[in-house]
C-alpha cells in the first residue's frame, strides 16, 4: 500500500509520514471501498488526523510534499474541509487549502451514512 521508498525518503519527517498515512487509508476506504480487519474505522482515522493537526508541530511544506507524491493532495483537502464542518478545524491548523466541491459531498454522504447506520 505505501511505496517503501517513499517512505525511506521521509523517514526523517515521522509526523508527517504517519498522518499522509493516515490520508491513505481514510481514501482506500471511503473511495476505493476497501478494508482490512485490522484497520481502523474511518470515523476513527478522522479523529486521529484531527489530532496530529491539531497537536502535532507538522512542517507544511514537507505534509504536501508527501501528500503530492502519493497523489492525495485533493482528497486531503477534501478531508480538511469535512474536519473544519465536524470537529471546527480552523485555518491556522490547515496545512492545505481545503477543497469543497461535488467530490467533498459524496465523502461527506459516505461519512454521514457510517455514522448514522447503526
């Protein structure tokens, strides 16, 4: 699932690599519908990705350098602008510009429908 020498390539940059990880899976389940006993629920995965914004001193520049070499700079965004509706991330914690678009709205259904289904 990750690319090995990417992430010997940012092995330095452990916050960063850990939350590009996390944009993954949330992008593996929510788009590419897949899943693994192992892994966390995608509410879960976007409560984690809150807090290592939230908490984490993340370098910017090197969070979107990561994310564009996986190519999940849109969806990432996409995420962010879901945490700044469900958990109020503002501005100043955004290490991207966030994305709204028709994309956005249909992870929005998705996460919506996880966590209204009982």
């Amino acid at each position: 699932m990750h690319d090995k020498k990417l992430q010997l390539q940012y092995v330095n940059n452990n916050e960063e690599y850990t939350l590009a990880q996390q944009f993954s899976l949330l992008n593996l389940q929510l788009c590419h519908s897949y899943s693994h006993p192992e892994w966390d629920a995608p509410i879960r995965i976007l409560a984690d990705i809150f807090v290592i914004l939230r908490y984490a001193d993340i370098d910017e520049n090197i969070l979107a350098k990561i994310l564009d070499d996986m190519k999940l700079t849109k969806f990432s965004a996409r995420i962010i602008h879901i945490l700044s509706e469900y958990f109020r991330l503002t501005i100043g914690f955004m290490p991207i510009t966030p994305l709204n678009d028709s994309e956005t709205h249909k992870i929005r259904t998705k996460i919506n429908n996880l966590i209204t289904t009982p």
